[in-house]
C-alpha cells in the first residue's frame, strides 16, 4: 500500500470522526479544492475557506459518514482517484450523496497538494439551501 493511499484512507478516517483536525492536517499548506462541475459557479477553496467550510459543517451534521466504493491510484503520478457515498443527519433531514475526489499528493504521499471534487449538482442545488 503506497502512502498516497495511507494518506487517503486517514481523510476518510477522519471525516468519518468529523476530526476537522485531521482533515485539515493532510492537506498541504498550498492546497485547493476545485468544484466540479463547473456548472455550480462554486470558487475554489484555499485552506483557510476549506476550513471554514469544514468549521460550519459541523453544526450541521449530527453524524456524518463516508463509504468508499472506488480507488483509483496512479502510483507514479502520485494521484488517488476516490469515488465515496456519503450519509449523515441534519435538522433538514437525512442527507445522501456521491462524490468523486481526485487528489494530488505531494512526494512523500502525506499530503494532498491538489484536490478536484465532483459533487451531485441536484444535491448541492436542493438540499443545502434547506439548511
């Protein structure tokens, strides 16, 4: 198992603890997460946005769970492709969505240096504006 791989499980992990500690711990100090599609306007977020974002969310969610049902790994480019599923509860009611999370990781394998996220468009159009 590669450190990359390490790396992206611990992500998992630590979502699945909603530990916005150790989210954030993995990603590099120059990392971006990028929206796709692009279709949602949505702008990229830098660490400190990511955190804010990670910060909200936890009042949010009463629980929160991601499943992992794909990995894809290039081992030379240091990239993880990740398909998950995601679960939790909310005051709006019970939330399910898919994510594809593509991550680049620096050499070592222990810190996302890139991250582009596809998100379900009819989640983030309908759901979130209930919260």
């Amino acid at each position: 198992i590669t450190p990359q791989r390490i790396t992206a499980h611990a992500l998992v992990a630590a979502f699945n603890r909603m530990d916005n500690a150790a989210i954030m711990a993995v990603r590099a100090p120059h990392c971006l997460r990028t929206f796709h599609p692009k279709s949602l306007n949505l702008p990229p977020q830098d660490n400190a946005a990511y955190k804010r974002n990670l910060d909200s969310m936890a009042s949010v969610f009463a629980n929160f769970s991601l499943t992992v049902t794909d990995v894809v790994e290039d081992v030379v480019a240091r990239k993880i492709s990740m398909w998950l599923e995601a679960r939790g509860d909310t005051a709006a009611g019970e939330y399910v969505n898919e994510y594809v999370w593509n991550m680049e990781f620096d050499e070592a394998g222990q810190q996302i240096v890139g991250w582009r996220e596809f998100v379900d468009v009819g989640m983030a159009r309908d759901f979130f504006p209930k919260l």
